[in-house]
C-alpha cells in the first residue's frame, strides 16, 4: 500500500455493551463484552489525546448506553479537554434533568437521541422495554437547554408506516437534525432479518414523505436517510471506505475498522493498552487488510465505481456471499445478487386471497430474537 | 429563502470552530466543514450580533477587489446554505 494514508476523522467509542434495551437490531456483535473487559477512564483519555494528535475531529461516545458508564462527566471533559468534538449516541433511558445539565455543563456538544418508533407499543415491542414515554420527557427537557439535538428514528417494517408521526414528535422538539436510520443486516438485526425487512411498496412511500418533509422543514430541520441496501442498485461505501475514515474503539479496546469486522474470520485488532492509535491506524493488520485494491475481486477491480463504493461492506459480503474480499451482493453487478433479488421477491410477492405482506406483518407479531445484557 | 439582511446571525447550538493541524474547520453534529479565506471570515462574524448586512459590508471591504455584487450574492448563498445544513440561525 504505497498510497499516502488520509488520517481518521472520526473515533467511534463503545463505551460499554451494557444497556437497558434490548433491540432486536442492535449493531453489537452477538458476543456482548462484560462490564469487566471495559477500559477504565484513564486508558480511554489516553485515546482521546492520541486521537486528537492523529487528527480526528469528532467522537461518538455509543455503546451499549454510554450513560450506563459511571465516569461519563470526566470522559466528556476529557474528550473536550483533548480538542475533540463530541457527540453522544442514547437512548436516553438513563437521563433525569439535573443529570442532563451536567453532561453539558461537562461539554457536550450534540446528543442523538435514538427512538424505537412513534409509539409506546412499537418502542416496547423492539426494545423489549418500556422506554418511548421516557423519551418524550427527555425532549422538553431538552426544550430548557443549549445543545445540539438529533432524533435518530430506526426504521425497519415494523415502524416503517410511521413516519408522519415520527415527524410531528421531531417537529414539536428542539431537534435541529432527524435521522430515518433503515436498519443495516449485521449481528442482531441479522438474526432477525426476515421481520425487519421492509416491502417495496412501503420504502417507496416513506421516500415519498420524507422528500416532501425535507422540502416543508428547510431551514428548521435537516433530515437525513439511510436506505436498506438490499433495494439499492449499488452498494454504500461502507464507513466511508475501509481504513479511511473512522476508527472503532470496543469496550475492551480493541481497534475495528467498522462494528462487525469482528466476524471475519482469522483477522487480528490491535488493542490500544498495547499500540498507540498512530501504529493501529497506519500498520495494524486489520486496518491495511481491506485498503488499496489489490484485495478485490472481479468485478471491482476493473469497475469505474471501485473508487466511489470500495465494493460495498466487507462484512456484508462475508454475510452474504461468504468471502469477505468478495464484491457486496447487493451490487446488481455482483454474481450473487440473485441471491438478495429472491429474498425481496419472496418479501413482496403478491400472495393472491392472502393478504398483503405489509398488513400480515402489522397483525401478527412476530418471533423476536432480543439482544440480552452482558454481564 | 433569502435571508432577512437585518436579521443577525448566531451559530447553532452544538456548533463551533475548531481546528486541527492549522486548518479551522467548522464543527457540527457527525460533520465538519473546512473554511478558508472567505468562508471562514463569514462564519467567525456569525456570533449573535452581525446582522447579514454587516457581513456583507465587512467581507465587501475585505475583498474590495472582487465585484461587490458577486461577494454580496455569494455570502447570501453561503449563509443559506449553513441554515439549511442547520450549523447557524438567523435572529
């Protein structure tokens, strides 16, 4: 690889695997950390330093729920302290007001509060929790403060019909920023594919609201969406490309490139209790092993897009088509699409005197698998 | 939209410059925008007290070569595009 290396601009801290949801889509790998192997506050400032003289801009503190962390005040300043930009990714669950006062008085600069739907039966239903009036709350308590404020909405079939909804809790909060954040298929949201997979007809129709939404709100509140890919034409350039923009600390400090490359087999991460992020960043195996393009296969290493999408996700393509090297499936020039067309074809055949997927699927409940709480 | 010229212009909440390896840059939720010359003469004079107006007084006079109409058109644009992004407020 004899490309000058672009340095991270952003660091994605998993605090802790521990929280107090249990999504069916969570993006934790299946094997959760124990709150034991969490790095303790003084190794995590040590990462922040590093991070800043590398070059990153922002952090995300995420998890599990970051907030579950008792230290969360002193890693804040910490990070502020270092020169980083932070952002806190919650369910909010465990926030009272003085609580939220703190963290900001500490420097936080943007909370994302995530929502598991518009409604208290959905929220419970996929989180397994009572949580979406406590969210509610958590808005007007944030009417009261200065901080920049993002509603992050998962989407996926169940909650997909909401949108409207969603929509008016966003516009009657402070939030300058809304995400539709369709569920991407690793770890749990793998597991539990078959049940959150939307149909065509209601991807189409929330495009259409949520382009009408961004029009009507210019200027109030930026929205932002993340299709699924199973219905793009052409894969995302995952994470911005392998190695070349994020980093990916986990509870016990191992160094990912993204949140599932843990499941590609005989690859080994670095730890930052024994590799500053400079060597993880620019000689670690697990961050050279997908860079350049000397490790594609055909059709990407001749292919025009090669340099706009890197060949998609290389989890995905482990997932899907078995080899991580492999061009993403859900490329339409990947031999394997066909494989992703049959699936969608199955999701959204028209069954004739049965009834319509989307109407199936909102009266029957289906069998979840729950991500549970490490230890 | 344009914006009202007496309106002032405050950087949003959760929004600040920053600045890593000499190069300013403006912070915002999950993004960051690099500013040079202009763009960074307009975003250090969006503090909650220059109005549109003033902005483009100042950056008229700091680039007094360029066509004033040209520099007036290109902050509107700027300014609008920062509020859309939601990375500043007009008051």
């Amino acid at each position: 690889m004899t490309l000058p290396l672009n340095n991270p601009l952003a660091l994605i801290v998993e605090l802790t695997h521990r929280c107090p949801l249990h999504c069916v889509y969570c993006s934790n790998p299946l094997e959760l950390a124990n709150r034991s192997e969490e790095l303790p506050t003084k190794i995590w400032s040590q990462v922040f330093q590093q991070a800043a003289q590398l070059g990153v801009l922002q952090v995300d503190f995420t998890g599990g729920e970051p907030l579950t962390r008792p230290d969360i005040l002193d890693l804040i300043l910490s990070a502020r302290t270092a020169g980083l930009y932070v952002n806190l990714i919650t369910s909010g669950m465990p926030l009272d007001q003085a609580r939220l006062a703190k963290l900001i008085e500490a420097g936080l600069d943007h909370l994302q509060l995530s929502f598991q739907g518009a409604r208290e039966q959905t929220a419970q239903e996929i989180s397994d929790t009572k949580s979406h009036a406590h969210k509610l709350r958590v808005l007007e308590w944030l009417k009261k403060v200065r901080v920049a404020v993002t509603l992050n909405f998962v989407i996926h079939r169940r909650n997909i019909d909401q949108i409207e909804e969603m929509l008016q809790i966003a516009e009657s909060s402070s939030a300058t920023r809304i995400e539709f954040a369709n569920v991407q298929y690793y770890g749990w949201a793998f597991a539990n594919r078959e049940n959150l997979l939307p149909t065509r007809a209601q991807l189409d129709r929330s495009l259409e609201v949520i382009k009408s939404a961004e029009t009507r709100l210019r200027g109030k509140i930026r929205i932002e969406s993340v299709v699924p890919d199973y219905y793009a034409k052409y894969p995302k350039p995952c994470m911005g490309g392998w190695g070349r923009k994020l980093m990916l600390i986990t509870p016990s400090g191992d160094a990912l490139p993204c949140h599932a490359a843990k499941i590609i087999p005989d690859l080994h991460f670095a730890n930052v209790k024994q590799a500053s992020l400079r060597e993880i960043w620019n000689n670690s195996e697990a961050f050279q092993k997908f860079r350049g393009e000397s490790w594609m296969q055909d059709p990407c290493k001749s292919c025009d897009r090669r340099t706009i999408d890197f060949g998609g996700c290389r989890c995905q393509a482990l997932l899907l088509a078995g080899d991580p090297a492999a061009t993403d499936p859900v490329c339409t020039l990947s031999p394997k699409r066909r494989k992703i067309d049959t699936l969608l074809a199955n999701l959204n055949a028209p069954l004739g005197a049965q009834l319509a997927p989307a109407t199936e699927a909102a009266l029957i409940k289906p069998t979840w698998l729950y991500r549970p709480n490490p230890a | 939209m344009t914006p009202d010229r007496k309106s002032r212009v405050r950087l949003a909440a959760g929004c600040r410059l920053g600045q890593n390896n000499h190069q300013q840059v403006l912070l915002m939720p999950e993004r960051a925008l690099r500013l040079n010359g202009p763009s960074l003469e307009i975003v250090q004079r969006c503090d909650g007290i220059h109005s549109v107006q003033q902005i483009i007084l100042e950056l008229q006079q700091i680039y007094s070569q360029a066509d004033p109409e040209k520099v007036e058109s290109d902050i509107l644009g700027y300014l609008t595009l920062l509020n859309d992004q939601r990375a500043l407020d007009f008051e």
